[in-house]
C-alpha cells in the first residue's frame, strides 16, 4: 500500500487475519501506518523509480491515499505490475474535471456543473443557473474540504484562480443531507454494496457517520447502491468505492465526490458489519472473494476524535473507556494538533439516540470540548 | 510482548486501535507476530541480559507464552519492571505442582491429585481412589497435550519420569464436557467475565469452542465465572485468565487447567463479543478500564484450522470465502505442517447448528479432508 496515513495503519490491521504480507510505502517512520507495519520502505510516492522498486516484489499496488501522479500509475502498470484501482479507473478521484465529464457521459445525475476560466466566467455560470453562491473547487489536490471554495459574488471568486490549477464550478446544491453509498468491486467483478450511510461534514471535514442512513426511503437507498455499483463498473473500479451523495430537498441523489480507497464514511464498518471495508478492500484488489457487508447491530454511529488544546489523551482516555465499556476506539498513533484528525469512535447497539449520544460524547471529550 | 505466536500477532492487531506501541521479543523474523509487529527484538527470552534490554522502555512487560523462568521475572520486578502477570501469579500456570497447591489452599474443586514419586507411588495414588487409569503431568513444560499421559497400569507410567522433572498425578474425571470460564483482571482489580464456552478437545488440543456453552444450567455458568473470578483475584493475576473446566457426570466442575494469556478459548470473542480477549488482555495490563465483554450474537462457533497435507491453501481459501462471505478468518501466518495449528475461523449468528456446520467445514476444507 502507498501511503503511510491512518487508512493503510487500518488496513493493515484488517489484512492481519487473512495471513496477507503487508509492505508499505510511507514517508517517515512515525507515519500513522509505520507505527505498527513490520514491513515499511520510505520513500517518495512522486519519485517512480522508488514506485518502480517498491512494487517489484508485490502482487498488488493499492493505496491510502489519491496522490500517486497518474503518469506513474500507467508506467507500472505497463510494466506488468498490478496497480488497483488503476490509472484509468483512479483518474477520476483525482481530477474532479475528469470525474465530472466521466459521469456526464454516463448519465450519472451531478450538480450543474463546467470548468471556468476566470472570475467573470464564474458569473457567467452563476448566471446560466440560479446565480450565485457558487462552489469553486480546484480539479486536482484538494481534500478534507481543502481546494474548495463557496464564493457569493465576482470579487471571492478570484481566490481559487491564484493556484493556477484548472477550476470547476458546481452549483451550491440544496440538500437536505448527505449520503455516502459505499460499495467494493474485485478485478474479477464480484461487488458487494454496504447500507447507505447518513454523512454529517463540519468545515469541509467528515465530522459523523449514521449507519444506515435514518429515515432513508427504501427505494432511494436501492437507487444510491444501485447507482454506486454502475459507477464502480463503468469506471472499471477495483477496491473499495466510496460514492458522496446529496440528497435534495425534491428527493434526488447527486454524485458530490468519488473516493477510491476505504474511506472514512466507511469507518462504522469495522464494528458495524459482518465485513469491514479495510477486510474488502484488501480481498477485493488482491481479487479474493468478497466478506459479507451487512450490518451486525441495528445503528452504529462513528465520530471523528480531532484534537484539541491538550496534547496529552491518556486522561481522557481513562474517562471514556471508563464510563463506556462498549464504546469501541480507533486511534490512528498521531500527534494531538488542534482540529487534526486523530482517530475516531464507533458505537453501535439498538437505540439510536443513544448510540449517537455516546459516541459524540466521546468525541467530545476526547477533543477536551466538554469535561464530564 | 515477550513470545512470537499467534497470540502475540492478535494482540498487536488488536491494539492497533487503541493506538499502543507494540513491541516484540521473538526468536525469529519468521515467528507468525513478527511477520505483522513493526518493533521486534529478536533474541532468548531465557536469557536475563535480553529480558532487560528489551524491557528498558516498556511501560509494561506480557506474555505470549508462559515459558519465561520465573526467576528472571523476579529479576526483572525487582528492578522495578511492571512484569504483568506477575511471577508470583504467573508460576502457578508455569508449574502444576504450584497451581494444584494453592488453588487446594483457597479451596478451589480440583480433580484428585498429588505428586508421585515413581511408578509404583502412581499404583499407590491409583489405589487411593478409583484405581487406574491415571492422568500423570510433568508440571512444567508441557502445552498442547505434550507432557501429558493418560495412563493404564504402572508399566505405562513409566514414560513421565524419564525426564527428570516433578510428576503429578491426578485422578481420570468422567466428565461430560468441558468449559472454560475466561476473565480478565486489572491490577487496580477491575474485572470482567467472559460467557462460559464450551470446548471439545482432540488429542489434548482444543479444537472447537462454542460460546456461550450449549444447555449450560445458569447456576452453573454463576458459579464457574465466579470461580475464575475468585482465582483471577486470589492469585492476584493481570490480564486474561482462561479457566478450563471439567463438568463433571454429578453436575459439579472442577478445574483442569490455568492459562494467564490469552488463549484458544477466548478466540471466538474477536468477532463474537464487543471486547475481544486480546483487546481486554492489553487493555488490563496497562490498567486501563476494561471493555464489554458480552456477546454480540446469540452463538459463536471456533474451529482450529489444522495444517494438512497440501502446504499451499491458497485455493482452500479462495473456495471458503466463496463458499461462506461470514466466514472470519484468523490465518497466523505460519508453514503448514500436518497437524500443526495455522489458523483458527470463527462464525457467529443465531442457528447453532448451522453457525457449527459452517465453522467446521471452513477447517474442514482448509486442512483438505474434504473437498467440497
């Protein structure tokens, strides 16, 4: 796996019963995943001579993360070297140009949508619509709401221009809520489609994930796994899929963004259901039969844990475990930075409220925002 | 940790998780957890000098294994190393000769035993109950049903004292099945109990566990947990405690064995309870708050997965996890050897009968001794 993140620290986790040999590509040994691999080459995933070395004794290239310049990808794989997803199929989770005219050509429904060439193209577009606001967002490198910008008029569309990168404009979608249709798809193409989850973001980040999605119309959610599994199949897709959906106050779905790698509205997974996405996604790129991805409890609810002002967990960590011993954590080994990702919750049983009360409990008091 | 197996490869898997830096004493780098543990030290876990090297930065010091000698553990508490077991508990699962006296000095029901001083002393203990046959034990160095005879007349009971070690006797109980009642124990003394598992045994292997034990009087199950309970606290034990019983013909139980790690008893709890044994052992010897130990399914089903004739499993495995998408895996990374433990699969729902068949045709299947 390329990338030292917490989603290869997870992965490897997962890969740990099934016997797989994990190597991993990561930039320094205090990486997120370098902490507990045994197996670890440091490196530069920009560089394809270390790309070429790394992969010259696996059986498969899979990823943590969608940096891996696509160029790369199609020089190894030309090489006979198993890139999953591959370039053609992972292009579209890292050029949202590429991804927005894919779907285009396969009649997948998006928010309005073109590439703009400058501030006053910007309000051309707002005008070809309902106007402004307007999401601008750069094609490639942004994530975790990064390289995404809402603009109300001319003046803050200058902004994402600045990086030079080619810029999409997306109309500001009316929701009522997001969704994530999560689904994993081998080489062979076997696919298997989690419940759809409900996603709540906070600042551009995944904050809390509700699974299933409550209240979720039976027919809507079999049109968004339904919907997932022909974009995994049209985009020939390997691995695991995480499709991001509106849900639009007249009871549409719309395609926001494609990740192709477990994800973190997948998190829930790992206690969740019978089969996590980490366990998936490795059988799916090694082309292994896919695990059962139904749910095992009635709800479960995950929260990311960010950091807060106080560096040092342990205490924290005391109380929490303390007062729910159900409560099942995910630390991702991580230096403690205010708002910084560190590691996430689960909790999963019969009573929604009081599953999701529990875990943003613990969220909370891990961050250091409430202290009882 | 201080041993390779399997045991320390499940432990690390599941302190992932709760973000614990794991670090490993094995003998080799092809023992099945340094395959999978990013900080091992290789070397002699007989050896003081690499005991306390290794331990110079540990917060806590565990067992994979109980094969440490005691007197290095003594050594390494008195320098002030948090040894968890500690040696004082720990030796009463190094030496059954220890164990039978001090679980007959807080009267804990035990089958009739003694130490014996040659074969015609085994005739002389025979007599004293029920007569032959005999059950003799070395009371050190024995696991898996090695060091361990079952015996008919004093010609067989020869074969125990060739090794030159203390043997113990102890009568042949008619029972009609056995349990395990596993606990796990804090040093801050918080405790928590496992259900009762049953456990059937080939060749003085254990090779299937179901849990919670089938048809088993709940007055019982109290009183075998509180049993492992009240030895966990009397021998002032740390971490997971499994308790193997013997359920006597008259409806009585008694204990057989000791283990203060986890154990093969315990493994259905990975997929089977909200806390697995492993996540429980780590989290009790680093006195953290213990977590749920309850089940999450009405039947969990273990099965080992012994090693056959065909050292390559990798279509065994293809055609299991087609066959089975709720099939969990535990693979060890180990060479199969005939006969040899490589992996363990666990299966949970609602049908026992159903769990169990499913359970025993995964291994059944993966050790090739059938063939659909």
């Amino acid at each position: 796996m390329i990338g030292g993140g917490q989603l290869a620290r997870m992965a490897h986790q997962a890969g740990v019963p099934l016997g797989i040999r994990f190597k991993l590509l990561a930039d320094t040994p205090q990486d997120s995943a370098s902490q507990v691999v045994s197996d670890v080459v440091l490196g530069d995933y920009r560089d394809l001579e270390t790309l070429r070395r790394f992969a010259a004794d696996c059986d498969v290239v899979t990823f943590d993360h969608e940096h891996v310049p696509t160029e790369h990808l199609r020089a190894l794989q030309a090489e006979g070297i198993a890139v999953r997803p591959g370039p053609d199929a992972l292009v579209n989770a890292q050029d949202k140009g590429v991804m927005r005219a894919k779907l285009d050509s396969i009649a997948v429904p998006c928010p309005r949508h073109r590439i703009v060439a400058d501030p006053a193209d910007v309000t051309a577009f707002a005008n070809e619509g309902d106007g402004y606001p307007v999401v601008l967002k750069t094609v490639r490198g942004g994530y975790d709401g990064k390289g995404v910008w809402v603009v109300d008029d001319e003046a803050e569309a200058q902004a994402p221009f600045l990086a030079g990168v080619p810029v999409l404009a997306e109309e500001k979608v009316d929701f009522v809520r997001e969704l994530a249709a999560n689904v994993v798809r081998s080489p062979s193409g076997q696919a298997v489609a989690y419940p759809v989850v409900e996603s709540v973001q906070e600042n551009g980040v995944c904050a809390e994930v509700t699974a299933p999605a409550p209240d979720l119309d039976p027919a809507l959610s079999d049109e968004a796994q339904q919907l997932a599994l022909r974009i995994a199949g049209e985009l020939d897709i390997t691995g695991h899929v995480a499709v991001e959906l509106f849900q639009t106050r007249d009871g549409r779905i719309l395609v926001n963004e494609l990740a192709m790698r477990p994800h973190n509205s997948g998190h829930w997974s790992q206690d969740g259901a019978v089969t996590s996405q980490f366990e998936n996604h490795l059988r799916a790129v090694l082309d292994l039969p896919l695990g059962d991805p139904r749910p095992r409890a009635k709800w479960t609810v995950m929260v990311n844990v960010l950091g807060g002002d106080y560096p040092d967990m342990y205490h924290a960590f005391l109380h929490c475990m303390a007062r729910d011993p159900g409560l099942k954590l995910h630390m991702y080994g991580k230096d403690v930075k205010p708002g910084r990702k560190v590691g996430h919750v689960n909790v999963f049983g019969d009573d929604l409220d009081d599953v999701r009360e529990r875990a943003r409990h613990a969220a909370a008091y891990l961050r250091g925002t409430i202290t009882e």
